[in-house]
C-alpha cells in the first residue's frame, strides 16, 4: 500500500489538488457558519458553565440530607424565581434609575461647581478636577452617549428584550443541563478508551469541581459586593445607588481588578454628590476591600482554583479582550485546569522521559 500511494500522489496532482482545495473551502464555509451561530453556541456554552457552577449548590442541597432529584428541583426553581424577579423588578428599575441618574448627575455638578471649595481643589489640580466633572455632565446629558449605549431609546428596548430573550434560553437550556448533569459526563466518559476512562475521569472530574467551586464562589463574592455597595450608596444618598451595584455585581466578576474598578467609580460618583459622601465611600471601600482579600476570599474560595496572581491577571485581560467579561470569568477556571493537566501530566511524563 506505501509503495503505491507515493506514485499516486505524484501522478495525479491535479485531482489532489481539487482535493486539497475542496477541503479548504469547507474549512473556509465552516467557518462562516461557526461565526453566523456564534450567538447560539455563546449561549450553549455558557449554559454549561452555568450548570458546572451550580453543581455545588446542588452537591450543598445534598449535604444537608435533600436527596439529589429534590435538590435539582429546588435549584430549577430557584432560576424560575431569578428569571421573575429580574422580568418584572429589575429590568423596569434599571429603566428608572437610568433616566433618574440622566437628570440628576447634571444637577449634582452644577451643585458641585457652586461650593467654594471646589474652586480650589481645581486650581490646585490645573482644572483637572474641573474637566473631569464637566465631562462627567456632558455625557450624561449627550443623547448621543445613551444612544450608543442602547442605539437610542428604541434600540434601548431591543436590546433588553434581546437581552431577555438569550437569558431566557440560557436558563432553559441550563435546567436541562442540570437535570441530565450526571448522564452528559457518563456518556462523554464512554467515549474514552476502557484503558484510560479511570484516569480521565479523575481529571475531569477534578477539573470540574475546581470550574464549580470557582464559578459559585466567584458569584457569592460579587452579591456580597453588591450589597454592600447598594447599602453604602443608599446610605450616604448617592443617585443611582441601585444601578450602580447592579454594575458593580458584574464588574466584580472580574477578578483582581473588578472590585478596584468599583470602587473608583463609585468614589468619584460619590464626591460629585458631596465630599463627605466621596470620603466615607472610599475608605469604606478600601476597608471592604481587605475584608473581601483577607476573610471572604479564602473563605468561599478555599483551594477552589490553585493558580499564580499573575496567570489570574494574565488570563483575566485576555478572557475580557477577546470575549469581554464573559472571557474574563472562564479565562481563570480554564488556566487552572490546563495547570492542572500540566502539573499531573505533561510534567510526570518529562520525568519519566
């Protein structure tokens, strides 16, 4: 068969030729079609995101002597109530506090610029502080910036249904993922060979966990954020105060650097309102800000993922650079299991080599 199939090659180069260049353009149409689903598989994928990370929250059920199918229940009814509570709670607030904030910011600033002791800080900043706060009120009143943040007020209203649409699948999609959880990973495990299912399974199982408990941690960490943000707003009268922890729940998600994010643009918001309230959120923040890395951190982590600061960095900018903040939190779970596989891998073979 070898010494045939080399003169074949070399006596026919025009039909491999076509052969090679077919196989080229269903690469080529794959491609397009990957890129026109992209929407679909996004929201497949992160529906079995969604399902490892709320294993844990199952496995807690579990624990607590709830037999495993009542747990899948309690958890599927827990996402119905979410989905409630955001249709007809949030969505209708964010509506409210973003046009409240459109009125209230310019309001703050004029405010802002008529005490005295604003005149001085800018003079000592070179009219840095005074630039700053003027561009803060002109964004805010532009159209063009709300425009472009939801294409007008029409676009506005397509991209929340849009938004609620994709939600909506994804939560349907992930109760179906949580109810047939177990049978997905045995019948994937099938497909491994007998002589290394045992070992893969180990692998995957541990790589598993380490997405979950990162994943459920990583959540538990932004709500207490959340709430803490909304409470220290509401309570030195900053407007806005929900929407801005509702952004501050998301941005915290990004690792390292989501709750530094927060905190500055919750101080600068706050100093527009006044100096007092800007200084009492800072350092209530900053204060936050060690209990969050000194207590809450090492205790809903744990040893949930095992991966140097700077790969954490690392992977989080390029998470969010090419996926934005839906990158950044699986860029994190994914290094440490590509760590892992390295670790009890790759580098055990080196040795033995």
């Amino acid at each position: 068969m070898s010494t045939t199939r080399g003169p074949a090659l070399r006596d026919r180069p025009l039909v491999y030729g076509y052969v090679l260049a077919l196989g080229a353009i269903g690469a080529v149409a794959t491609g397009f079609v990957v890129y026109g689903l992209r929407s679909i598989l996004f929201s497949v994928f992160f529906a079995m995101f969604a399902t490892v990370g709320l294993d844990p929250l199952i496995r807690w059920f579990q624990r607590r002597g709830m037999k495993r199918g009542w747990a899948i229940v309690t958890v599927i009814l827990l996402i119905v109530a979410v989905l409630i509570a955001i249709i007809w709670v949030i969505v209708p607030l964010i509506v409210q506090q973003i046009a409240f904030l459109a009125d209230a910011v310019p309001k703050e600033v004029a405010t802002l610029r008529s005490e005295g002791w604003f005149d001085s800080v800018n003079a000592s900043t070179n009219g840095l502080a005074g630039q700053l706060v003027t561009w803060i009120s002109d964004q805010v009143k532009n159209p063009q910036t709300w425009a472009t943040i939801g294409n007008g007020l029409v676009g506005f209203g397509l991209s929340v249904l849009n938004a609620v649409t994709t939600g909506f699948f994804i939560a349907i999609l992930t109760i179906y993922f949580i109810a047939s959880y177990d049978a997905t990973k045995q019948a994937a495990y099938r497909l491994v060979r007998r002589s290394h299912r045992a070992r893969f399974e180990n692998y995957a199982e541990r790589i598993l966990q380490n997405f979950g408990k990162y994943l459920s941690g990583m959540v538990v960490l932004a709500f207490c954020n959340s709430v803490f943000s909304l409470i220290l707003l509401l309570s030195t009268g900053v407007p806005g105060a929900f929407l801005i922890a509702l952004a501050a729940f998301f941005i915290t998600l990004i690792p390292l650097i989501g709750t530094v994010l927060t905190t500055a643009v919750m101080s600068v918001l706050a100093f527009i309102h006044s100096p007092v309230s800007g200084v009492v959120v800072l350092v209530l923040m900053l204060i936050y800000m060690q209990v969050e890395a000194y207590i809450l951190t090492p205790r809903v982590m744990g040893k949930a993922v095992q991966v140097p600061g700077s790969v954490v960095l690392i992977s989080a900018l390029a998470g969010s650079t090419l996926f934005g903040l839906p990158g950044a939190l699986v860029a994190i779970p994914i290094s440490a299991g590509v760590i892992l596989i390295i670790k009890e891998v790759v580098m055990p073979r080196k040795e033995r080599a």
